[in-house]
C-alpha cells in the first residue's frame, strides 16, 4: 500500500529480514542496522564460528529483536534452500532478502587459462546465480505471504571500468545481477514483490586493498571510503514502506566515482 503521509514510512520495526553473507563487511553492517530498528534478522555464513560471534554481538546489542544465523554456502542449491526454508520456520515470513554474500579476485583474462576459468566460474557462481537461487527461493515464499523486498548488492563495476585492477569475472557478475534485478522487478510485480539493487563503490570492509586506496581515492570526488553504515541505511529504505513504489532501481552510492571514469 502506498504511503499517505512520512509518519512510520521508514519503519522497519517487526519485518522479518534475511541477508546472505552476514557475518562481516556490508552485510554486517546492514544486519545491524536492521536490527537497530528493530527488525528480525537471519543471517548465513559459511563459518559457524563467525556466525555464533556475530548472532551474539547483535542480541547483546539489540536484545528485544529476534537474530539467527545459519551455516551456508550460497553456490550450493541444497545449501540455499535449507537456509530459506528454515528462516521461515523460524520467522514465519521473509518480509526483506539482501542478497550481498561475494567474491572477488581476478587476473588479466588470458590469465584465466591456467587455472581452466576456474577463477571465473568461482565468482559468478557466487555473486551472480546464487544471487538468482536466493532470489527465486524467497519470491516463492513472498508470493504466497503478499510480497516484500529483495534487495541485491551488486557494484558500481557493474556498471563502469574501474581502475587499475582487473577483475572481469567480478565486473561481468555484477553487470549481471543489476539487470537481473531490472528483469525480476518487471516480472514479479504482480506478486507484490519488489527488486532493487544497491551498487556500492569503495567502502571501509575487509576487502579494502590498501596499495590501491590512494589511486581510488583521486578518482572519488567525496575524497574519501564511504561508511558500511551508509549502505545500512539505503538497504533500510529499501526495505521500508517509503520505497513502495521503487522496482527494478539500482542505486550508485560511491562518492561520484561512477562521474570520473
């Protein structure tokens, strides 16, 4: 239903959320913010041990909300379906899905010839088609519940050449996943169901390569990384009622890097 006035309209207090590679980097950061606000968060990882640290740093935090990790490897089918099947027996419902579980890691193409492309279909088993397995999981579950949002975190490489490295395995992934997002949004609105992507820059993660950072940064008009949080808070929107009428978006938070290259 469309909002009829701000009152409430960024609330996200009693949805159920369930994030894919949550125990670091962006995906923390957006389960945290979620459960701020006080949302139910489920969460998947491949490591139980970062999954338990994660879960308990949370509820420390945020005892009144309902938190739960679940051990997973997204490129697995069974590994998917598990994780989805059971977030809704323990929540009931997935109101909110944010696809961010990645990879990255890559060689100048001709490279990909002495390993026979397994660096290549590394990454975009992970950051493109189990990006699709997650999403066609939960909309089957959304459809039958009324709807809701799901959320991909793809990449301003999806969408420009970023310099100096070369990571056409990742850039091609990420192109992928922002107009599966485009397509998806198109054909399951009728279900209610909203698709939308968030396309970061360069963020203050564990990913950050620091031999790099000065060249990226004088292509960053902002001058500077931006803040985990910062994405927190659009995946939050995203997940709102204020974004009800936002489908097939792909949303560039990357201090204008995009504007340079």
């Amino acid at each position: 239903m469309p909002i009829t006035s701000l009152k409430d309209a960024f609330s996200v207090k009693g949805l159920n959320v369930l994030i894919t590679g949550g125990t670091q980097g962006l995906g923390n950061a957006i389960a945290d913010g979620y459960a701020e606000l006080g949302a139910n968060v489920g969460f998947t990882g491949r490591t139980q041990e970062k999954g338990d640290k994660a879960v308990a740093a949370l509820q420390a935090k945020y005892p009144d909300v309902k938190v739960k990790f679940y051990r997973a490897d997204q490129t697995v089918q069974a590994d998917a379906q598990a994780a989805v099947d059971n977030f809704v027996k323990d929540f009931g419902k997935i109101d909110v899905l944010v696809n961010n579980a990645g990879c990255g890691g890559g060689d100048d193409a001709i490279g990909y010839l002495k390993d026979n492309f397994a660096n290549w279909h590394r990454v975009i088993a992970l950051d493109l088609t189990a990006y699709f397995m997650m999403s066609v999981m939960a909309a089957e579950k959304m459809r039958d519940t009324g709807g809701g949002s799901i959320i991909n975190i793809t990449s301003n490489a999806g969408l420009v050449v970023n310099k100096p490295q070369k990571m056409v395995n990742y850039s091609t992934a990420k192109a992928g996943a922002n107009h599966m997002t485009e397509m998806l949004a198109w054909e399951w609105a009728e279900y209610g169901i909203r698709v939308n992507a968030i396309a970061p820059g360069y963020f203050k993660t564990a990913l950050e390569i620091a031999d790099l950072a000065d060249q990226w940064l004088e292509m960053t008009p902002t001058g500077r990384f931006g803040e985990p949080v910062e994405v927190a808070a659009l995946a939050v929107y995203l997940g709102s009622p204020a974004s009800e009428q936002m489908t097939g978006a792909i949303l560039v938070i990357d201090g204008g890097y995009q504007l340079a290259n």
